[in-house]
C-alpha cells in the first residue's frame, strides 16, 4: 500500500479498496445466507472484521485491512525509498576452488599473476 500511496489519485485507490471490500462481504453473506450487515457484525474484530479459521487446531484470523486518510497520509510522509533493491547474487552459486586458481587473479588485493 505504501507503494501506491504515493500516487495521485488515492480517491480511485479508496474506491477500489471500497469495492473489493463490499464484493467479499457480500460473496461472503450471500453464502451464510444473510444481508451484509449482519454479516460484518458477525465477523466484526475491532475497528474492521475479519474471518477466523483453524489451522493446525490453532483459531487464527485473516483481517481485513482499513486504510483511513490519517493513515495514508503518514504513508505519504514517509520519506523511504519505495523501491527495493534486490540481492542480484542471491541466486548465482558458488565458485570453486578450480575456477578461481584458474582466474589467476589474487582475491586480497586484486592482483593478477
């Protein structure tokens, strides 16, 4: 979310988290059979709701995240770089002993022989 609050137009962003918030519910209430307000009540954690499951005899729950303005503003604030920067040789292996005897090259001080 950090990421797209740094766009212009957030009320495009809010009406979209607004959609996709009222279409689960109303999936969700449409298969309990009961109206999305009494579903919501139901399910209600805290300032938002959410959907409680078990998983490996553990009840756990899966929230529905709540964006205010006073949030995505603070978002905004943050003076972070957005964009992460990957490891670009996580995924290369290692070397082994033959390929660098045979680069001939000193690994301490960069010297070639």
């Amino acid at each position: 979310m950090q990421y797209f609050c740094l766009a212009n137009n957030l009320g495009a962003l809010t009406h979209l988290n607004y959609l996709s918030e009222y279409s689960c519910l109303k999936t969700l209430a449409r298969k309990r059979d009961a109206s999305i307000a009494k579903f919501r009540k139901k399910c209600k954690i805290g300032l938002t709701w959410g959907i409680s499951y078990i998983n490996k005899g553990i009840t756990q729950r899966e929230l529905w995240n709540v964006y205010s303005w006073d949030k995505i503003k603070k978002m905004r604030n943050y003076k972070g770089n957005p964009d992460i920067t990957i490891n670009r040789f996580i995924f290369q292996g290692r070397t082994h002993l033959t390929d660098r005897l045979k680069s001939e090259r000193c690994e301490n001080c960069d010297k070639t022989t």
